[in-house]
C-alpha cells in the first residue's frame, strides 16, 4: 500500500480531525510525507480539511472509479469483486476480460469510459467519460452451458437490486435484459460465452454491464435520446458511482452464487415481478428478418423465457435468441 493510499484509509475510517503527527506515528512516515501524501490527495479531487492545532479531515471524495473508492463501499463478497481492476480507458471491458486467459473466476474491471462499447446484436454502448458504470464480471462456472441461459437475466435484477438499494429507486425490467426507469432503458447488458471446442465444456462467460449514471440529454446520441435516460435524469440528483458499483459487484456475487447452487426460484420471483412487459401488447421482431408479431405477454416461464399468447388465442414461449420485443407506443409502452 503506497502511503496516499494508507493515508486516505486512516483519513477514511476518522470521523473527526487526524493530526499530522498522529498519522506520522500510526504509517511510521515522515510528516513531509504525510503532506505529501495529502497533496497528491488533494490533486485527485479528495477534499481534505486542515486545521492548525487539530490536523486533517476528509470532508469529500471524488465519484471516480478506482479501486480504493469502490472497496470504501464494498462488503465482502464469496467471488465477485475479489479481484478488481480499474482503468480510465478501454475499448471495452468486456473485450480486456476475454483477453485475460488466466484470470480468476469472479475478476471484475471497470474503465472510466470506453471507445468501443458494445451491446447486443453489436450495436455500440455510448460510454462518455466519468458519466456511467461500465462494468465487467469474469465468471468460470463449472456447469454445462444449457444451465447458463439464466444468466443475463439473473444480472438484471441485480442491476435493479443495486439501483434500489442505492438510489431508492425501483427500476423495471424489460424482457429480455433491459433495466428500465420512467419507461425509458437506464441499463445494457451484454453476455458473452466462450466454449472449448473439442468438448463444449464452458471456459469463461463474460458479463458486461453498462448503467447509465450522470448522463444529461446532451449526452446521448438524437436516437439513443429517444429510448434512454440515467439515473441524475430520471432522480433530478446525483448518484455516487463507487458505492452503486459497489452494491452491484455485491448483488452479482448473489446472484452467482444462486446460479451455481442450482436455486433461482428468489430470482425468477423478482424477474416476474419486475418484469414491465407482462399483461401488455408487445411487437416480436424476429431475429434475420420475417413479419413482426403483435401478441400479448402473460408470463415468465422457469428458464426466463416470455410465454406470450398469439392473435389465434395460442400460447408459447419465445426466446431472447429468437426475437425482440417492443412496446407499441414507445420503448416500454
């Protein structure tokens, strides 16, 4: 631990005043080296008090994704986040994760903005500079791959989980992946899975999670405009990114361990009950072309599939690789 780093844990667990030479005498460091170390705090955007007579107090911290503000907020987890990397820039974090042969079951990176985002279908994830959460989880789940189908959705309660813990919020869920606030998407989900080829035994499944933060309209593209919002938009407030990574690394930790320990009836549960397309008309666009489909959403299924009921009164379940589903008047609606 460098001494910024030991000088901003004391700073951090001090209600009140720490001197100088108290915190010379606990790091074992020269008093210059202490200012030093407040100095360069200070230069990251820390606000540090001093006082003559009573010493220094860490009034504010910046909303910066590193790993010292993420672990400030972070509780222990079994897997997820144990292992954190944290960078300003990326072309993506999910693509760095790929490229990380021998990384650890439960690695996470996160990068303050990134070049080449991507979502679904490989369209591009807007990622501006120190506006969003853009977070990636490594996971190696000793199962077959037909078990893991759940899991971009088992991510998306616990992006709304984190949202309400943090925020007070309570965010919906668009079928298949998509976090949903004031009707419009705050969140994209992008899960990418890797798999031996001789045997079809899972090497890694990649999670990328994007979640719009500190996003103004400005910020979005005219047509991304029309279908998203961020939390200071849709809350009129700012919301800390370290402490809502925090409580996301901490919800998919859950969430893993959920999907390992073969028991998602919690989670399933939450998806229902999130879910903002059920008891609604919605528009199926198949994936690769062919006629789009009006019909009418009246249930999750146990794999978390969209069990709808046609024009002709049938009912089947469509699957996330089959097609998309829009509202009719707007992106929820």
């Amino acid at each position: 631990m460098s001494s910024r780093e030991a000088v901003l844990s004391l700073l951090r667990g001090e209600e009140g005043f720490l001197s100088g030479q108290e915190l010379s005498r606990r790091l074992k460091l020269s008093r210059a080296a202490v200012w030093k170390a407040v100095d360069a705090l200070r230069g990251e955007g820390y606000e540090i008090e001093a006082r003559t007579g009573l010493g220094y107090r860490l009034t504010a911290a910046p909303d910066v994704l590193t790993e010292a503000e993420i672990r400030s907020f972070l509780g222990p987890t079994r897997l997820v986040g144990r292992e954190l990397r944290c960078f300003e820039e990326l072309d993506s974090t999910n693509n760095y994760l790929k490229s990380w042969t021998d990384g650890p079951d439960g690695a996470a990176v996160t990068a303050e903005s990134q070049t080449a985002g991507r979502g679904r279908m490989d369209r591009s994830f807007q990622s501006p500079r120190g506006q969003g959460i853009y977070l990636s989880v490594l996971l190696r789940p000793p199962l077959p791959p037909d078990r893991l189908p759940p899991v971009t959705a088992l991510a998306g309660v616990a992006v709304c989980a984190a949202v309400e813990r943090v925020c007070g919020a309570r965010p919906g869920l668009k079928w298949p992946n998509d976090p949903v606030l004031c009707g419009k998407k705050l969140c994209g989900i992008l899960t990418e899975l890797s798999l031996e080829a001789e045997t079809g035994r899972v090497q890694s499944l990649v999670l990328g999670i994007g979640v719009n933060v500190g996003q103004g309209e400005e910020d979005f593209s005219p047509e991304v405009r029309e279908v998203a919002t961020s939390l200071r938009q849709a809350l009129g407030r700012s919301v800390s990114r370290p402490q809502l990574t925090a409580a996301l690394l901490e919800e998919l930790d859950r969430a893993y361990a959920a999907l390992l320990a073969g028991d998602l009836s919690a989670y399933l549960a939450a998806y229902r009950s999130r879910c903002v397309n059920l008891g609604k008309t919605v528009r199926l666009l198949p994936f690769g072309g062919g006629e789009p489909e009006t019909a009418q959403a009246v249930d999750i299924d146990g794999e978390f599939g969209l069990v709808v009921r046609g024009a002709d009164g049938k009912e089947r379940t469509v699957r996330s690789g089959e097609v998309s589903v829009r509202g009719l008047w707007g992106y929820t609606e």
